[in-house]
C-alpha cells in the first residue's frame, strides 16, 4: 500500500518543491498541502495521514504545539520536521516535542528522501552526527555551546517557548504579533523577552534584536557579531 503524506508548510515554493519530490516517488500518496496551522490541523485528523512533513515557522501558530497535540490525539501518526533552521539547535526541540525525524530545507533531494523513508519505516530521521549528539547528551557526555562575546551562549537554557520568541523576534515581530501567534498576551512575550535576554547574556533590549535577526538568517552567530558587540 501507498503510504499517505500530508504537506505542512507557509512558504508556497517550498509546499511546491516538497510535493514535486514526493510525486516522484511511486510508494507514496499525496492526501493534502496546506500553509497554516489552521485549516491542517482538522484536516490531519480527518485525513490520518501515514505521515505529516512539517516546517518548524508557520505563519498562523507554534509547529512545536501542533506537533504535541497531533501526537497525543493521533497514535501512529509520523512526522518528519523540514526546517532551514539549524538542525543541530532545533531537531532536538523537535523531537523532544514528538517528531520522528529532521531535515533541513538545504540538504540535497536524496537526503530529504531518505529521511521520509526512514521516519515512515518506524525509525528516527536525523543525520549520524546529530544522532550521535544526542545520544551522548542522554548520558549527560556533552553539551552544545556559541561562544558571545567571550562569554558562553548556551542556546539550550531557552525553553521551547523561548525560542520560538527569539525566533519571531527575529523575523521582526513586535510583541503584540508574536502574541497572536502563539496565542499569549504581549506582557507574557515581554516577559519571555527579559528571560531570553537575561539567560543569553545580553546587556540590552537592542543587542537581543541584534542577536536575534541574526540567529533567523543563518541559525548561527558569526564571528564578527560575536566580537563587535
């Protein structure tokens, strides 16, 4: 049998892309392709995918809470995270959140094939590096560290929440519209703010905005905004 595949994602040329692919492969069955939480979130459900290709920035709500709350309401239900962001920050807040897979968006077709292969063959998608990574952090063996400004940016001292605001801050977002989206008041987002600011070191408002834009384009601080701030 076919397996059945639903498509996630708010970038139409990436919706397009990631069907394309998958027309391609004769084992499975496109059932939908929607761009926000919305209006896949019934259709999921109604349709019982085999499984869901999801991207980590949806304009309309958090992927990391659709990801928990198809997982608690749809047993056996699989999900392969396709992101540009940094896998080796965000696949672990991914799978932690009940994903069974990552791939970024630059990795190269066959990647992106063999993870959807993997993840729907009951395994866990991620590249042996990661993979490794996370083993080791199971038993407490390492931890992944972005040095700032001769100081230690620990990315993983943000919560989930945390770091889906930093990442919409990022994208410009003021407090009132990251709010909307993750359906909190913009006196919490403040609050996340100061959390985020206080954990990552920072001495203001502005060096956050700075790291923050920074972090949406590469996933990655550079040497150079590490040192000039």
């Amino acid at each position: 049998m076919k397996k059945r595949i639903y498509i996630l994602d708010g970038e139409p040329l990436a919706r397009r892309g990631i069907q394309s692919l998958l027309e391609q492969e004769t084992s499975f069955e496109l059932l939908g392709v929607s761009g926000s939480v919305r209006s896949a979130n019934h259709e999921i459900v109604r349709l019982r995918p085999d499984l869901l290709i999801c991207d980590m920035v949806l304009p309309d709500g958090s992927a990391l809470d659709l990801i928990r709350s198809l997982v608690a309401r749809m047993a056996g239900l699989r999900i392969l995270v396709c992101s540009p962001n940094d896998e080796m920050i965000f696949a672990e807040r991914a799978i932690k959140a009940g994903a069974h897979g990552y791939v970024m968006k630059s990795d190269p077709e066959e990647v992106f094939i063999k993870r959807v292969h993997q993840v729907l063959e009951g395994g866990l998608g991620l590249n042996d590096k990661l993979a490794s990574r996370m083993l080791r952090r199971l038993s407490g063996a390492s931890r992944y560290e972005l040095p700032v400004s001769g100081a230690s940016l620990t990315m993983e001292r943000l919560s989930g929440r945390e770091m889906e605001v930093f990442e919409m801050l990022g994208r410009g977002l003021a407090s009132k519209e990251v709010g909307d989206l993750l359906g909190i008041s913009p006196r919490t987002v403040d609050t996340h703010r100061a959390r985020i600011r206080e954990k990552l070191g920072y001495a203001s408002s502005s060096d956050l905005m700075r790291a923050a834009f920074t972090w949406n384009e590469s996933g990655r601080l550079t040497t150079a905004e590490r040192t000039g701030w």
